[in-house]
C-alpha cells in the first residue's frame, strides 16, 4: 500500500503549469479530513497549505502554493488544510 512517502511534491514546468491551467479547481477552508485515493492525483496547488499524513501511521508530507503535487492510486491519508486551498486537479 502506498504511504505518503510516495507522494511526488516539486515545482511544475512551465508547459506543466499551462497544462494545469485547464483542469478543474477545488477549493477548501481550513479543515481536517480523512481521504483515499482510488485514483492518481496530480494537482497544481495555487494558494494555501497543507499537510497529508498516513492513515494508518505516522508519516506527513506538506506542500503550498507553487508545488506540483501528485497521489498515488490505493494512498489513504488525512489531509490537514492549513491555511484555505485552491488547487487544479486531474484524476487519471
């Protein structure tokens, strides 16, 4: 099973972020929830902060506006929103 570790967090390309810029947005207020991922992830996080830990476990990846994150497929984890989020965001 996937854990946080595998979760890929990184600065996008410029052909990566006008890719994103097509994709859907999701935004959230600050909040705690529990999530898993039944598909991949990538999303391109456009503002706020977040923390992903495992579900089970210890383990916890953060990331912010700027960063290329992508999920694993089979990853349950809890996501903390730190400060509000909107992201773009592309399920394969």
């Amino acid at each position: 099973m996937p854990t946080v570790k595998d979760v890929i967090v990184r600065k996008p390309t410029d052909a990566e972020k006008k890719t994103c810029s097509i994709w859907p947005i999701w935004t959230c207020q600050k909040s705690t929830f529990d999530w898993d991922y039944t598909e991949t992830e990538t999303c391109l996080i456009l503002e706020g902060k977040v923390t992903v830990k495992d579900r089970p476990g210890s383990g916890a990846v953060s990331f912010a506006a700027g960063d290329l994150v992508i999920f694993p497929t089979g990853l349950k984890c809890v996501w903390q929103v730190l400060e509000p989020v909107k992201k773009h965001y592309n399920f394969e």
